[in-house]
C-alpha cells in the first residue's frame, strides 16, 4: 500500500510524494532521494522503495521541485536546495511519528543524502547508489547550453523527453558544492554500492566516496547493473542488500 502525501520544499512550493507502507513487522522508515531529473516514479526509486517496504522498511519517495507532480520551476532548485528539502523531508517524516532511520540517495540523490544526513532528524544511516563524489559532475550533462545559461541568466535544456529551464543560479551553486568534507564529517555508517558497468558515473567515483568515509562503511559491487537500475531484478537486489545492512541500524 502507498500513502501520498505533500509537503513544502525550503523555497516554497509542495513537494509530492508517495510513502510505501511497509509490510509485516515494521522494522523501520526511510526516505529515498532521487536523481538528477529523475522523479519519484523513476525505476530505481520506485523499485528499491517498493522491495524495502515489502521487507518491512517504510519508504518515502518524493519529486524534486518542478518534477513529476510536484509544484514550482526545477531550475529555481539547486544542489543546495536539493539538500535541505532532503532534510525537509526528513523533518516531515518525523511530525508524522514516523521517523525516517535511513537515507537511500540514488545518483546525485546519493550525494544530497551524504549531505543531508546529519541534519535529518532520526537518521542513523546513509546508503548510496552510483552516486558521485562530486555534485558538480553533473554539469557535463547540460554543457551544451551552459555558456548560453551563464551569458543570458537562464536557458531552456531538453533533457529526458522535456524541456526544463536551466538556471544561473543553478549553475553556480552546482559548481560550488563540496562534498569531500560532508563524506568525512558524516559520522554514521554509510553503504555505497555501485555498478563497475556504470557509463553515467564511473565507479571510480564510488571509491573515492568510500576512501573519505569514515568506519562504519560497506562497499557493494553492483555487477550487471546499468545506471539506471532497469535491467531486471536489479532494483530488487539492492534493496535485499540495503535492507540486510541496515538492520543493525534501524533497531532501538
């Protein structure tokens, strides 16, 4: 069973999102941070959440501003934005009496969730998927129309079957993240899996996330799994994963 809830981004307008109730035994909650432009819906988001809470973890999945049935513009977003409305629903998640323990970030979702970790109340342990150890990375994806966007303060970028409007702002706060010192200050165990087949981050990026962290960290080879997590029962199997390592976690 979902439950569909909205809440309010940091800039203003509501975020939409989907919880997957969990079944059986409640074992515990979690929030699930999407990619890049990806949305709630999105293979790995909606399949990992999906497993977790069949395995008795409780998930909420939500858009990013200006994504799927989300309010307001995505380019009004930013890496920065992207981290406190992690923390936002967070915070949401614990007025509801449901206190997220876990934050599973996908792609640049696993970036927002190292960062937002230790502001998140009741989160006590991170878990990334091909996740970069640089936000900035991104930005190869939309270097088309970058210099067009830092010129005119904003231009159209048609990613994804869609047309989104990329922003200065927007630009500038993605080129001045900094992760390496979150990954170090992260105190809290962190899992980092990562597909050494992935062709959208390399799975170098994965070591060098692993060798800022701090003890208690996991690292799982994803072998088979493209970026996206599409190819079948991969979604699935690295739910199994999180969920058997989370559990020590997600107790007491």
């Amino acid at each position: 069973m979902t439950e569909e809830v909205r809440f309010k981004s940091v800039v203003g307008p509501e975020l939409a999102g989907s919880i997957d109730l969990p079944e059986g035994e409640i074992r515990g909650w979690g929030i699930f941070v999407h990619g890049f432009t990806l949305g709630r819906n999105s293979p790995a988001a909606s399949r990992v959440s999906k497993q977790l809470a069949r395995e008795g973890i409780g998930m909420l999945r939500y858009d990013n501003l200006g994504i799927g049935d989300s309010d307001g513009d995505w380019g009004d977003g930013s890496f920065t934005v992207k981290v406190q409305d992690t923390v936002r629903a967070a915070e949401m998640m614990a007025e509801r009496g449901t206190p997220a323990d876990l934050l599973v970030g996908h792609s640049w979702g696993g970036a927002a969730a190292i960062a937002a970790a230790a502001d998140s109340p009741g989160v006590r342990a991170v878990a990334t998927i091909g996740a970069p150890s640089n936000p900035s990375t991104v930005e190869h994806q939309y270097d088309a129309v970058v210099d067009r966007v830092l010129s005119d303060g904003e231009h159209e970028w048609f990613v994804g079957g869609r047309t989104l409007v990329l922003k200065r702002a927007f630009v500038n706060d993605v080129r001045q993240a900094r992760l390496r010192d979150r990954i170090g200050e992260l105190n809290m165990p962190l899992l980092v899996m990562h597909s050494p087949t992935d062709d959208t981050v390399d799975i170098a990026n994965a070591g060098e996330i692993f060798r800022e962290a701090r003890h208690p960290r996991s690292f799982i080879s994803l072998e088979g799994a493209d970026h996206l997590l599409t190819a079948r029962g991969q979604a699935k199997r690295a739910a199994h994963i999180i969920s058997a390592w989370a559990d020590q976690y997600i107790h007491g």
